[in-house]
C-alpha cells in the first residue's frame, strides 16, 4: 500500500511540474486513479468541491484550518440534511473569529471539533465516501478562489483515502467539540 501511494505521489509530480501546459483546471488517470487539477484565482476549485460533496453518498470528512466559503458550508449542510454523515475538524484560531460559516454548520447539526494540539492545524482535506481525497494548498475560503494563488487535487483512491481516514482520525481523538464562539 505504502508504494501505491508513493507511486501516486511521484505520478501526480510528474503531471504538475510542466505547469504551463496545464491550464486552470484538469482531469487526469493517473494508474487508474481519477484526478483533478484546479488552479485559482478563479479555476473552478470551489466549484469542483461543491461538485463532490453533492454527489457523496455515506460521508464527508472534512479537515482544514479554516471553512469560510459559504458555497462550499452550504453543500455540507445540504449533504447533512440528505443525512450524509459530515464531521469537520478546525484550527482553533476557529474559536475566537466569527465565521458565518462555521454557525451554519454547527446550527445544523453538523459535528465540529476544534484540533488545538498543535500550534496551527493547517490542513486542508476532505475525504468523501471513504474513497475520494481533495487536499492541495487550497484553502476552503473565499480569497482561495477569488484572489490567491493556490492548487486543489481531487483523487479518487480508496488506499489513498484509506490513509488520510486514519490521519483524520488520529486528530479527531486529541480535538474538542466546538460550542460556539468564545471571546478567549
């Protein structure tokens, strides 16, 4: 498994590096492995996170420093709603900032935990169905897609997820519910 994933991460440098070539967005089969490529400002990221979340069919596990971006807050509630199993792990800078985001999901129901072990909890992942990861330096905010300079990869790779399930997990048991916004 552990060479699987090498052989993924080597593939997928090998695609990026010819950056010009490759434009905004791209799909790609990497050893059988479906991939997409976004690139913002305005490449379509959000778009293409909005896109996996409305098609899940089990469960969302969502990862990431920050969760701004109201599409992408509503497409989780929405996957809550037609009770997919969605739980959010935060920073805990996500504690003292007052996200709309963040109250909308947690208003709906939707489990967020706060990972406050570490001195920033600066992932950005999303693990859908136990089978498909997003991650890239894209952050789930608006400016991610507006404004900066960021990549996205959308992998579809059950031992690729299987790793990042085990990841989510393991900071899962050292974070704490989050109960609203604090003034800490």
């Amino acid at each position: 498994m552990k060479r699987q994933i090498l052989w993924i991460i080597i593939s997928l440098s090998f695609v990026l590096f010819p950056l010009p070539q490759i434009s905004h967005a791209a799909d790609l089969t990497l050893d059988n492995t479906p991939t997409k490529i976004c690139f913002s400002p305005n490449g379509g990221c959000t778009e293409a996170i909005v896109h996996v979340i409305n098609g899940a069919k089990t469960e969302v596990m969502v990862q990431a420093y920050s969760l701004t971006s109201a599409p992408i807050a509503r497409a989780l509630v929405h996957a809550h709603m037609r009770k997919i199993k969605v739980d959010v792990l935060l920073d805990k800078s996500q504690r003292k900032k007052h996200y709309r985001s963040t109250t909308l999901m947690a208003n709906a129901g939707i489990p967020i935990f706060i990972d406050d072990e570490h001195s920033i909890a600066h992932n950005k992942v999303m693990i859908i169905d136990k089978e498909t990861v997003i991650t890239g330096s894209f952050n789930f905010t608006r400016a991610a897609e507006e404004k900066h300079a960021e990549n996205l990869l959308i992998i579809k790779n059950r031992d690729l997820a299987k790793v990042y399930v085990e990841n989510w997990k393991k900071h899962k048991e050292h974070s704490v519910k989050y109960e609203g916004r604090s003034t800490r």
